[in-house]
C-alpha cells in the first residue's frame, strides 16, 4: 500500500459560494461564541445587534444565490449541485433560506424584548438561535437524505434548548424535556426510513433515486413505500402535522414566546422543504402512492387543528392548534403537486411567517412579565386599553382565518388555485370547511378583545398601560404592513414564488 | 388500493384482537382486588431508597467536552494517515474543523466548565470585613489582656 500516492482520493471542488448563506450564519454564530469567551458585552443587546447583522449578511447571500441561479450564471437549468450532491443551489432553497433569515431577523428582535424583560438573557440565545437557523437553512437546500438528517438535528438541538431556556418557569422545562423525547422518537423514524430507502436504491442521494427509478423497475416496492412513510412520519413531526402534532400545544405553551414564534415560522418551512424534496425530486415515480397518503394527512390537519384550536383557552395553546392547521393547508400545495400548488405553498410560508411573527409580538406584550396574562380572559376589553395592539392583533387575526385583502386570504387562495389545477375538489371542500371553523376562534379572540367590556374584578386597578418597546414597534409595523401589502399587491411574491418552484431535479 | 387491502385487514385483524381479548377478560375474569394485585408491577426487590441520585452537573459537562475531542480524533486519525493525498484542501478542511472546536474550547473554558474547586474570590468587600473582624479580635484580646493584668495589679 502506497501511503504517499498522489491524489488518488477524489476530493470534489468545495463550491463554498452554494452554502455561502449557511456559512454566514455558522460564522456569525462562532464569532458569538467567541466574542462571550474572550471580551463580554455588559449589555446583551450587543450580541442581539450582532446576531441580527450576520442573519442580514447571510441573507444577502442567499439574494446573491438566488440572482447568480435565476439568471443562469450557474450549472445548468437553474440547478447547481456542489458537495458530491450533497446540497443543490436552486431558486426553490435560496428563496426559503431568505424567508428563513427573515424569521430569524424578527425572531431576534422579539428576543432581545423578551429576554430583557424577563431577565433571562444569554448571549447564548442567539447563538442556538442562528444554529438552528443555520440548520433550516441547510435543511432547504440538502439533496441528500443524511444531509437532511444531519440538519434536521441541528436545528432541533437547538430547539429543544431554546424551548428550555426560561430557567424560571416549570412549563418552559417541561416544554423542553417533551419536544427532545418526542423529537427523538420522530428522529428515529426518520432515520429509520432513511434506511430503508438506501437498502432498496443504493444511495441516499434525492437525485440519485430519481435516476434509479428511471433506469429500473421494482419487482416489489414494499421497501420503498416503507422507507418512504416513515421519512414522511419524521418530516411531518417537524411541521405538527395531525397525527403527528401531540407535541406543539404543549411546546407552544411552554416555550418562550420568541422561541415559540420563530419555531412556528422556521421549522414549518424547514420541514415543507424536506417533505418537497424527499417527494417531489427523490420520490417522483411513487407520486400515485405519496399523494393519496398526503391528501390524508393534509386534509386531517386541516380540520383537527381547527377543530381544537376552538375549545382552548389559552391563547399561546390557541395558537398552537392554528399552526397545526396552517400546516395542513401548506401541505395541500404538495398535494397538488403542481407549478401553481408549490408556489401557493411558497408564499402561504412567507405570509404565515409574517403574521405569526406580529401576533406572538402582541400576545407577548399582552402576557406581561412572566407569560402570565395569555387565557383568553386576559383579552376581554383589550381594546379599551389598547386600543392600537387590539386592533394590530385583530387584522393579524383576519389574516389567519384568511379574510380578503390579507395576505391570509391570497395564501389561501394559491394553494386551493394549485388544488383546483389538480382537480381535487375534495381536498378544497375540506380546506374551505377547516377555514371556515378556524375563522370562528380568531373571531371570538377579536369579540373578546372589542366587544366585551373590561374584567369586573378587582384585577383591574392593576392593568396599567402596557410598555411597549421601540423594537416590538418595529416589529409590528413591519409585519401589519407586509400582511397588508402581500394581500393587496400579491403578484411580485407570487412572482417570485413562481420562478422558485423551477427545479428541473 | 388493493394493494392495500391486506394492511387494511391486517389493521382490522389487529383491533379486534385487542378488543375481544379485553372483552373477554373483563367480563369472564373473577375480580378479588387486593393492594399488592393493584400495586403497579416491578421486577425484583422492593427498593427502600430513590433510585435517581444527585450528582454533579459537572460530570455531564466533562463527558460532552470528552465527547467532541473524541469525535475529533476520529475524523484527524484517518486524514493523518492519507495527510499528503489529501493535498492542501484537506489540510485546510482539517485546519477549518479544529478552529471550530478551539473556539468551542476558549469557550467552555471561559465559562468554567473545566474549574471543579469552588470559586474563592476575594472582593475588596469580603477583604475589609475580614479585616474588620480581624481587628475586633485583636481589640477584644488586648482588652482582656489589659483586664487580666489590672486584675493581676488589684
């Protein structure tokens, strides 16, 4: 054995401009950890300040991507594999890894509210923070099942922690403890399917299934729909989607409201992205066998999420059960499986991040120090108190339930385009009924706010005015305005939207 | 979907085995209760203490650190062997790799993870109470030596 040959073990050309988003925010995340270790900030919105800095840098990246890949610059048809095939740069995973620094980017400002007001600020924080976002970003871009595995982990890690991170309350302990047994038990699914798709086609590469289907024909594909629901078990855990949800109302519940914000937001694209390229790239030649199974999980999600989210109480927990259905009308887009259904799924990503940011914005303004004030009572008569945060939360609250002239109503309305192009009316009935229901608990936390008078116990002498901080202003005009805009003016996102979903695998 | 059918039966086949097992017992099945019978099952010995002991925090910190460098020697052993195949690119990747984990190293160190003693800090504070205490002392044993000696005199 020649120790010393030249060069004979291939080495692929390390293209580091396709991860170049991904890398920003590691690094940023390493220059936290670095700065904490050799020189501290007395003041954490230092580090915020930082961490946000480096999530727009990465987000100027990933814009960089998404013109070098739109305008052909790189590989051909748009698509650019780098890595051995291990991540693909395309329009689809720079179009999300700029919603995703966006979700950081807001996250990070409710943070730094949150954390000073609660006293329980770590420079720390951002660091899981920008991992974790690291980690949905590599999720959106990976073409390979370990890859997705490995990103998929990263940002659960730092999830589980951060759901953790109030030290002080009992429910942000116990929201950690069930998201890590949870997110394990789902991760072994995952990995487990991974398994099986690699012993029935040889690799784990999404592009390389392809292929293979291509060039061979199964005698049996038993292995292959087995490798393929439990990849789909592990994936759908990750967006809360029914029967896999048990965790988020609990979670929801639990964790710190920015945490809770910015897991609704980032996690739900990350794991639409893995659901999209396991099925759409990897498995679609068992498309006749994905999609009735889809249909199913779409259509329950739907529904249980709306149907439960009416007997809460508990607005965070409320909250929760909105995303779960959320969840189930973003995945009617990969249901259709088509150009307009996928670009439906894109922007009802981008307008659920935007809402979801604004109304944990409200409810954690409205909850006070401690997260104490978040049952629906605590809302009766808000509008007498604050008149502009109730009427901020009511027209998020509009946008969710999906009323005409919201972006809500526009997401909606893509995703069903997508269904209606794949003719399944069904699937749209049941998505108009779920919207329907859901529309009847963001009404009712509107009634509770408008239209009821203020609490009659002695509570009241000490609901003060609330304090509302400069950022979390920011914060909301941002989010009511994008809401506003993208509802009014939708055709630039749809735009954009529809040239990501230009993938030709 | 008739591919399906013999999960679908199998499912059916499943549930109503379960169903009627339970039936059965529950209505067939003499029920004479006694406190060890509700008792929740356990192998073995009864034990007289918790199971779960305190320890350290520490323990855990050390094991993770022991972790990371661990999973670093198992990615620098091979690339040391096959060093000069690998060219630069490898070097640089290796190089790239260990940075990272130096910094995860300053880190913990700054954060203490590696100190077990507990921490003896002297503020000025601490310092001149010490001091003061110290005094009192000193005050109070020279006044008894003075009272001792009076009482020698008288």
């Amino acid at each position: 054995m020649n120790i010393h040959a030249a060069a004979d073990i291939p080495t692929s050309p390390a293209d580091y401009s396709a991860i170049a988003p991904e890398l920003a925010m590691l690094g940023t995340g390493l220059v936290l950890l670095l700065m904490i270790a050799l020189k501290r900030f007395k003041n954490d919105s230092w580090y915020a300040a930082i961490a946000a800095f480096g999530t727009l840098f990465s987000a100027g990246w990933a814009i960089a991507l998404w013109n070098a890949v739109e305008s052909g610059e790189v590989g051909d048809d748009h698509v650019r594999f780098a890595f051995s095939g291990m991540v693909v740069a395309d329009g689809f995973g720079a179009f999300l890894s700029v919603l995703i620094c966006l979700a950081v980017l807001l996250g990070i400002l409710l943070s730094d509210v949150y954390l000073r007001h609660e006293n329980a600020g770590k420079a720390e924080y951002y660091i899981l923070l920008l991992f974790s976002a690291a980690g949905m970003q590599f999720m959106v871009i990976s073409n390979n099942l370990v890859m997705m595995f490995i990103s998929l982990e990263l940002l659960s890690v730092c999830l589980y922690i951060l759901s953790a991170w109030h030290r002080d309350r009992s429910d942000s302990q116990e929201a950690g403890l069930k998201y890590l047994l949870l997110g394990a038990f789902s991760s072994a699914f995952l990995l487990y399917g991974i398994a099986f798709l690699y012993g029935a086609t040889g690799t784990t590469n999404l592009v390389g299934f392809e292929q293979y289907f291509a060039e061979n024909v199964l005698f049996s594909s038993g292995m292959v729909l087995l490798g393929m629901v439990l990849v789909v078990v592990g994936l759908c855990f990750k967006v809360a989607a029914v029967p896999f949800h048990m965790w988020a109302p609990d979670v929801y519940q639990g964790a710190p409201m920015p945490v809770v914000a910015f897991m609704a937001a980032g996690a739900k694209v990350a794991g639409f992205a893995g659901l999209w390229r396991v099925l759409e790239v990897g498995l679609s030649a068992y498309e006749l066998d994905w999609q009735p199974l889809l249909w199913a999980i779409a259509a329950i999600t739907m529904l249980v999420g709306s149907v439960l989210a009416i007997v809460q109480t508990d607005v965070k927990r409320m909250m929760a059960y909105s995303s779960i259905a959320h969840a189930g009308f973003i995945l009617t887009g990969l249901v259709a499986a088509n150009e307009e259904g996928v670009r439906g799924a894109l922007f009802y990503l981008v307008a659920y991040t935007i809402m979801v940011m604004g109304a944990f914005a409200v409810i954690s303004l409205v909850a006070r120090r401690g997260e104490q004030d978040t049952s629906l009572e605590d809302y009766r008569g808000l509008s007498r108190r604050e008149p502009l945060l109730a009427g901020i939360l009511a027209f998020l609250l509009f946008a969710m339930a999906g009323i005409p002239g919201t972006s809500g109503f526009v997401a909606k309305f893509a995703v069903f385009g997508g269904l209606a192009g794949a003719e399944r009316w069904v699937l749209i009935v049941v998505g108009t009924l779920a919207s329907v229901l859901s529309a009847f608990f963001y009404l009712r936390l509107v009634v509770y706010m408008f239209m009821e008078g203020l609490p009659l116990e002695a509570k009241t002498p000490t609901l003060s005015r609330l304090p509302v901080p400069g950022v979390s202003a920011v914060v909301l005009a941002v989010t009511v305005f994008f809401t506003l805009q993208l509802g009014v003016l939708p055709e630039g996102l749809l735009d954009i939207a529809g040239r990501a979903t230009l993938f030709a695998g | 979907m008739g591919d399906y059918l013999g999960i679908v039966v199998m499912a059916v086949l499943a549930l109503s085995f379960v169903g009627v097992s339970l039936g059965v017992s529950a209505l067939l099945a003499p029920k004479r209760p006694t406190p060890e019978k509700l008792d929740a099952y356990e192998c073995g010995i009864v034990s007289d203490q918790e199971s779960v002991e305190r320890f350290p925090v520490q323990f855990y910190l050390v094991a993770m650190i022991f972790i990371a460098f661990d999973v670093e020697i198992i990615f620098l052993y091979p690339w040391a062997v096959r060093m000069r195949a690998l060219e630069l690119f490898g070097f640089f990747e290796m190089a790239l790799f260990v940075v990272v984990l130096l910094i995860a190293y300053a880190y913990i160190l700054r954060e203490g993870v590696l100190d077990w003693a507990p921490k003896r800090t002297l503020d000025r504070e601490t310092l001149m109470q010490g001091f003061r205490v110290e005094a009192d002392r000193a005050k109070a044993a020279l006044s008894e030596q003075d009272r001792g000696r009076k009482s020698e005199a008288a």
